[in-house]
C-alpha cells in the first residue's frame, strides 16, 4: 500500500511557483516515492539540527526534502526546488 503523500505549506507554495514540465516531473518522481519511500536514490540527510530528513533526487537538478512516518505511512514534503537552494 503506498504511502500517503502530504505537502508542507512551504512546499506547497514552492511547487506552485515552480514551471509546469517540473512539476509534472516531481509530481512523477512523488508518486515512485508514495511507493518505495527509501528506494533508489533517497539518502538520509545527515545535518543534526534536522533530525529525520531524506532527500530525493527529481530529474539532476530538483531536489525533494522529506520526513518519513511509517507508523502513518505517510511522507511528509517539507521542501522542493532547484538543487543550489537545497543545503
């Protein structure tokens, strides 16, 4: 059973700004992650001021920030955009 996809306002509002052909290429991307939400190139990230925070590639240049719930199944987004304004 896939996991449940859940945007953050931030996020929210960062994947609107966003132009269209990335945001289908995210909302792709979203989908294979509601699947398999640490397959393939998700990496934990390892900064200690932000515990529980994974990192998805979408396409080279888009990066997706987010927390895993398991005991929910849920993925919560709490950041999208261009790779240079992820770290």
């Amino acid at each position: 059973m896939p996991y449940t996809i859940i945007l953050s306002k931030d996020a929210e509002r960062q994947f609107d700004d966003l132009p269209w052909v990335v945001r289908n290429r995210l909302e792709r991307r979203l989908d294979q992650l509601a699947r398999a939400p640490r397959g393939g190139d998700v990496v934990r990230l390892t900064d200690p001021g932000a515990p529980g925070l994974h990192r998805a590639k979408a396409g080279r240049a888009y990066r997706i920030v987010f927390t895993i719930d398991d005991a929910r199944e849920e993925l919560l987004i709490v950041w999208v955009g261009y790779r240079r304004d992820a770290y």
